[in-house]
C-alpha cells in the first residue's frame, strides 16, 4: 500500500504544475492501435505515422499533401514509361551503414514479399516493371503503360536497409530490423501500450527537438482527453467534438485544426434493376430502382441541409462539401459548389421522375467509424424523410458493416474516404469508376455507380504524364461523376489535435500525427 | 481420485471443443475481418491475395479443421492484425492483467474485510449505516463512469496520479512488471482500485453477514463467558469462521477479474488481456479472439478442478467419485 505523506503530495502537485515533460522529451496520445514495426506488413494510417519516424520514403508528403524530397532529391519522368529517381547523398543508416540505390531494390523486393500481410504495400509498387540501378545514387523504374502516379506511390512506403531485405516482421518488432533513415531511433516496441523513439543524432535533415519520443495508445477517447488534461501526455490526436470547445478555452491547451482529405458521402446503389432496401411507403417492391434516375439522386442531394449537419451535429468541426476532396488539393473542380439546401425544388424533382409522393429507404451506417457518423445519418434520415423520401436509420458497428455493405446487401450508405494519394484520382477510382476486378477499378464502388463519361477522362488522367493536362481530365472526371451524383458529398472532416499550452502542432490533412510536426512554443 | 479425474479430464477436452467451434462459427457470422484489416485504397487482387494470405478463401468447415489439426499441437494460429501468434500475444498480456488482478483483490481484501467486521459489529451504528450505504454505491455504480471520476479527480485537478498507461517497467525472467517501480505503482493505483471496488462491496457484505451470524452463535457466548477479552473473540474466533465463504467466493471473483478487467482496462489504456480482447473484437480477429476463450475457459476449469479436490480435502464427507461435474 501506498502512503501519501503530504510533502510527498505538496512535490507531486508542482510537478504537475510545472508541466511534467522534463526536458526534450515528448509524449503524444495516439487515437489508433498500432500493429507492427514493419514498415511494409500492415498498410494502416496508425502503423504508417508510427513508422514514418524510423524510416524515410524515396518521395515524403507534407502537412498538406504536396510531394516534397525525401530520400530522392529529385525525380522526373524520362519517357512516357521510365521515372527517374536521384538519390540522396551523405544519408546513413541507425547502424551508420550508407544508403544507396542497392536498399531502394532491396526495398522493392521485400515490399510483395511480406509474409501474412493483411493489407499490402505491394499496391504501391505492382506498376513496376523493371528496376534499373544507373548508378548508386541514380534509379530508373519502368511501367508497362504510362503511369504519372509514380511519385506519389513512392511516398506510399518506407525504405529499409538491404541487409534486412528477407527479414520477418518480427525482427521488426523486437527492434533488429527497424533500422532507417529517419530521425528516430526505435528504442522499444510495446505492443497494445506504447512505442519509445529516441532521436538519430545521423539524420541527414539535421537536428530533431525532442531527445526522446514515447508514442501511447489510448484508443478510449475520453481518457485520451483526460491524459492531456492531466500533463502525462502532451499532445493528442482524434479529438473529441464533445470536448473540443472545453479544451480551446482550456488555458492549458491549444487546440490545432485543418480540413482532411476525408470526405463523408452517401453511396446509393444505381446498378441493379430491384434493390434490397427501397420500397414504396406502403411496404410494398417498387417496379424499378428510383436510385437509376438522376432526378431521385439529385433530389436527394438538394434535400439535405449540409450547413446545418456541420453546425449542429459536427459541432463546427467539418466543412460542407461539393466534390471529392476540399478545394487546393490537385485535381478538384473550381466548377464543382455545395449543393445548395431546396427542398421544394427536390419535392418537384422527386414528382419528375414519377415520385410525388416519395418512397421507403434504409440508410445503412457504422456506428463506430466516422466521428459521428450515426448522428450524420440520423440528420441526413429526418431532412430526406421531409421532402417524402421516408428513410429509416439502421447503424451497424464497422467490423459488421464492412462486409455486408461489400456483398452489396445494402441500398444506401454512408462512407468515408480518405485519399491516401493526396489528390482526386484516388477517390475517383476506388469509388465512382465503373466497377472491375481486371482492372483494379471500384474496388469500393458499393453503389456499383457506373458511368462511360468519368471513366474514360479518369483512363486518359491515369496515362497523362502531363501534370496540368491531367489535372484537366481529372476536373472533367469529377465533374462528370458529381453532376451525374454518382455519390452524394456531405461534408469534410476536420482534423483536430490538442496539445499542452507551451506546444504547437502543424496539423496534417492525412490525419497523422508526427513529432516531427511538434514544437516548443515557449520556454 | 484418478476416476474423477481422468473423468473430469475428458469433459473438459469436451467443453473446449465446443467453445471453440461456436466462437468459430460465430465470428465467421459477423464478417469478414479483410474488410477491416485492408487499406480502402487496396484494388480487388490486392483484396484476394489477402484473403489467401490469412486463409479466409477457404470454406467455413476446412478453416475449421485447419484450426483444430494445429491446436491439437498447440498451435491456435496466428493474430490476422500482428501476425504473431495469438498465444503468444495472450501471454504476453498475461503479466500486466495479473498483477492488476492480484493489486484489485488484495485492495478489496485489505479495505473489505475490516469495513465489514466493523459493520456487522456494529450494525446500527452511523458508521456501519455508512459502511452499507457506500457497498451498495459499489455495487451499481458502472465501472467506466467511477474510472472516469477517478482519472478527473486524481489525474486532472489533483495531479496526484498518472492518468492512464502503466508506467515503468522491470523485467524479471523476461516478464514485464510495473509492481516493482515506483512509477509503475503510482500508474496502478486507479486502475485497481476501480477494478476493486466492485469486489471491495462483495467482500464488505459477506463479512458482514457472516460476522452477524457468528456473533450470535453459543461458541461465541462461550467465550464470553469463559471471559476472553471481545478482541480475542473476534480476531481469532470469529474471524476464523466468517474467513470460509470469503475466501471461496474471492478464489471464483479472481478468476472472473483476470478475464473480464475489460472496461478498466480500456479507460486506463492498462495494456492486458482485457484490452486485447476488445480491440480484437473489433478488429474481428477470430484467431485471437478464439484463443483467448479458450485460455479464459481452460483457467475456469482449472479453478472449479481445485475448488472440489480441495472441498474433498477439507471436508471428508464429500466424495469426489460421486460428483458428477
């Protein structure tokens, strides 16, 4: 039993006030559950900004999503099927073994290898068709067909030193293999609680600010928020709506927000001839599917009062959207605005397509994916309910949710996409290109939305080497695809972090969180 | 004894095979864990390589028998998040839940006995009332919401404590504990005594019950009237007695404790077995999922195994050969 003697309880007390960090070290309260060291086992947001510390990418992606050089200095294409990469000179290892064009094939090697991995990185570099070492600083990939994508794929995935091209995950893990080039040093991996970085005083890009990182998983929201309260941590990510105007009055903590990449939309299925969840008020199957009339789709889209869900049920903490990614990111349309809120122009679109009166629709939803995404559906049900679509709620935990919606079970839902790729391509091809298992398109169209128009300007993008053409055909896609609802944008999450007051953080649109981004303000 | 036994052996082996075949079959019901496991940005090769890659593509009955061909060697399988084997990920827990465990029970023994002598002692005094009034808030107050108090009023506006994780950590023989650093202490002092408090209440209402009990009996009078002094009464004699249903019901709520810390364990960010669980529940990790129930049940079965060879012990009118389960 402990006994709390008053002096021991006076000192504790001003430790806390104080602040308890001691000198450079640094501890963040991570959201997510982070599974492996290895860089190229688990392809999962929490295991890539862990591991982002560790090791360094040929091509890295700033706070916003632009491609800056990492361990290529720079890169072009050399013809419509070759990419130039130029290596990084002077750069060691953890062990202080040189890097050079030898890891990169070693790298590229392991990438596909990984043995039981439940979500590859070899999505990154399955386009590759040769590799050829020029010179130790200087590597050419070539492609079957032109790919543009190129750059941004090689700051999918992480460089390791060849002398662990065939090493398993767990040596990873236990701290053997986890030697990179980045500006932490792995010191401890414990799994479930905690991750212990310390600083690589080797690191090419100069001094770091922390001498020591300890990275804990609280994946308990309110106790993550209690953490920060308490001092023991001092920054957290995945902030909380309920408490985030608590913790921006807070005089102890500093609340850092920026618009994600993550759009939340409603897929409708507008494929099938009879649909599992939409009937007539009465109960009864309609003849058709009124998700196949781009009238029914476009009512709907005008029905819903966007600026209210983001100020009373996201709490301010989203931004109403019109396309598939907020504006400034590479490829969205300066054409494409937010639906405006007209539910009288829904109704006459509705009584057009041969609905005056509505119909019956389940909006399916997870209940523990998306910040609020239950309450979003809810508000979404009561607004289409008002303009005759009578829509009933049914939430459904993710792990449930997941599968049902990808054996096509369902008529509506809601969803949420990030794009990893930091531009429009990507949402563009997982979730509106007409789906094909050939290809590698729609593999997330769960609406099965199929249209000739997006599909043929997204193919041409997808060849277009030419940054500002297939920016072009990119804007052409989305357009298409959105004038068309193929999927209905609601809004885009806002990411938050809050840290100690004394701290700041640069906060990122992929939602990561870097100590790298973390820095002292004061004292 | 060798008749129960091996009798007793035999059901067991029954029961784990069961259990295992309903989780089985119930995880499979709830969903497929590749759609949680896999990056969204993944196309449908990259979707079926994984499906191969954790054995997912083969039917429901061949999975099964894959399972029970290898856990027959000890082997029951590989975690689909960490790709470790999930015995190993569940032993690796094991530390941190078992001395949050012994912390929490030896907390309610420690403040649930004496609360409870004192309360069947004096059972109408205010302090007594109190003592009921407060086991009764033990009872129905719902765990996550006092953890929750606990971390405000401690961590945040006392600062006494730490509010979540577990601190340093020793290794002794490749184990990790916190118990032994001062640190590690101070992080499990709120996840135990939350883990506690529930116990805690059990205990004070059993000793209670049994102290009343006792003070009426003649051995009681007896000593009185042999003039022992009321400490020696109650110490060494009473004592004695209300100690039998205590203990025995303190040996079941461990084994309940050890496997089902869950809720404190998730608001205090405690890395154990709880944790694990839950975040493979989510995640629809069937081998760990399956693994650690077969691990809780076999612990169940271990325990009821030595409650009745020791009640055979204790008292001799029970016959081990005549108990059926």
């Amino acid at each position: 039993m402990m006994m709390l003697r008053p002096g021991w309880l006076l000192a504790a007390t001003l430790t806390v006030a104080a602040g308890t960090a001691s000198g450079a070290d640094l501890t963040i309260g991570l959201g997510g559950a982070v599974s492996a060291m290895d860089p190229h086992y688990h392809n999962v947001a929490t295991n890539n900004m862990v591991t982002r510390h560790i090791f360094g990418r040929l091509v890295d992606q700033d706070a916003r999503q632009k491609l800056i050089p990492d361990l290529a200095e720079s890169w072009k294409a050399v013809d419509d099927t070759t990419w130039e990469f130029k290596l990084r000179k002077g750069v060691k290892f953890h062990d202080g073994s040189d890097f050079d064009a030898k890891d990169v094939v070693a790298t590229l090697s392991r990438v596909p290898w990984v043995p039981n991995s439940p979500s590859s990185f070899a999505i990154f570099t399955g386009q590759i068709t040769e590799t050829k070492v020029i010179d130790p600083y200087t590597i050419q990939m070539k492609t079957a067909q032109p790919f543009p994508l190129m750059p941004v794929f090689m700051s999918g995935f992480a460089i390791i030193s060849d002398a662990f091209e065939r090493a398993p995950t767990e040596d990873f893990n236990s701290g053997k293999a986890a030697i990179g080039t980045g500006p932490y040093k792995l010191k401890q991996f414990v799994r479930g609680d905690r991750i212990e970085l310390e600083k690589f005083d080797g690191y090419w890009g100069g001094k770091q600010d922390w001498d020591k990182v300890s990275v804990r998983q609280i994946t308990n929201s309110a106790a993550r928020v209690a953490a920060l309260l308490s001092g023991d941590v001092q920054i957290i990510d995945q902030v909380p709506t309920a408490d985030f105007a608590r913790l921006k009055k807070d005089p102890n903590t500093v609340v850092s927000s920026v618009v994600s990449n993550r759009l939340i939309y409603l897929a409708m299925d507008s494929n099938r001839d009879q649909t599992p969840f939409v009937t007539g008020k009465d109960g009864q199957p309609l003849a058709k599917n009124p998700l196949k009339d781009v009238r029914v789709r476009k009512a709907m889209s005008m029905a819903i009062n966007r600026p209210a869900i983001v100020d009373r049920v996201m709490e301010g903490q989203a931004i109403a959207a019109g396309q598939l990614l907020p504006e400034g990111f590479f490829g969205t349309s300066p054409n494409l605005k937010v639906e405006k809120f007209n539910a009288d122009g829904a109704k006459k679109l509705l009584a057009e397509a041969g609905y005056p009166s509505g119909f019956a629709i389940t909006l399916h939803t997870p209940n523990d994916r998306y910040l609020n995404d239950e309450k979003v559906a809810q508000a979404v049900a009561q607004m289409l309910t008002r303009v005759g679509i009578q829509t009933k709620v049914e939430a459904l935990p993710f792990a449930t949710y997941a599968p049902r919606s990808s054996k096509l079970e369902f008529s509506f839902m809601l969803f949420g996409w990030g794009s990893g790729t930091g531009e429009v391509s990507s949402p563009l091809r997982s979730l509106l290109a007409t789906y094909d298992s050939k290809k590698g398109n729609g593999p997330s169209n769960r609406g099965r939305y199929s249209n000739p128009k997006v599909d043929e300007a997204l193919e041409a993008a997808l060849r277009t080497v030419d940054d500002a053409a297939r920016q072009k055909l990119l804007q052409q896609a989305s357009e298409a695809a959105i004038n068309d609802v193929g999927l209905i944008p609601l809004h885009y999450n806002i990411n938050n972090w809050a840290t100690r007051k004394g701290y700041s953080y640069e906060p990122r649109s992929d939602e990561s969180t870097l100590a790298m981004g973390v820095k002292r303000t004061s004292r | 004894m060798t008749v129960f036994l091996i009798r007793r052996l035999m059901q067991s082996v029954v029961v784990l095979f069961v259990m295992s075949l309903i989780v089985f079959v119930g995880v499979y019901a709830i969903g497929n864990p590749i759609d949680i496991l896999i990056s969204p940005e993944a196309d449908q090769m990259e979707r079926e390589r994984a499906i191969r890659a954790l054995g997912l593509d083969l039917p429901l009955w061949e999975q099964y028998a894959v399972f029970l061909q290898r856990a027959v060697l000890g082997d029951l399988g590989r975690s689909f998040a960490f790709s470790t084997p999930a015995l190993q990920l569940i032993v690796e827990r094991m530390p941190a839940t078992l001395e949050l465990a012994i912390a929490a029970m030896g907390i309610s023994i420690a403040i649930g006995i004496p609360l409870g002598m004192w309360a069947g002692f004096r059972p109408e005094s205010v302090a007594g009332r109190a003592i009921m009034a407060g086991s009764i808030l033990g009872f129905s107050l719902p765990t996550f919401w006092v953890g929750l108090m606990l971390i405000m009023v401690f961590a945040v506006h006392l600062g006494w404590l730490p509010s979540t994780g577990r601190g340093e950590t020793v290794e002794v023989f490749g184990i990790r504990l916190s118990i032994l650093t001062r640190d590690g202490i101070a992080h499990m002092i709120l996840p135990a005594f939350n883990l506690a408090l529930f116990k805690m209440a059990l205990v004070i209402r059993l000793t209670r019950a049994g102290m009343r009990e006792n003070l009426l009996m003649d051995y009681v009078k007896f000593a009185r009237a042999k003039g022992l002094s009321t400490g020696r009464v109650i110490f060494v004699h009473v004592m004695k007695n209300i100690m039998i249903p205590v203990v025995t019901i303190l040996g079941l709520e461990l084994g309940s404790v050890i496997a089902f810390a869950v809720v404190t364990e998730t608001i205090f960010a405690w890395p154990g077995m709880g944790k694990l669980i839950i975040d493979s529940i989510n995640q629809l990790d069937r081998p760990v999922i399956v693994a650690y129930l077969l691990v809780t049940v076999s612990m169940f079965i271990i325990i009821n195994l030595v409650v009745d060879i020791l009640y055979s012990v204790l008292d001799p009118r029970v016959r081990l050969k005549e108990m059926k389960s």
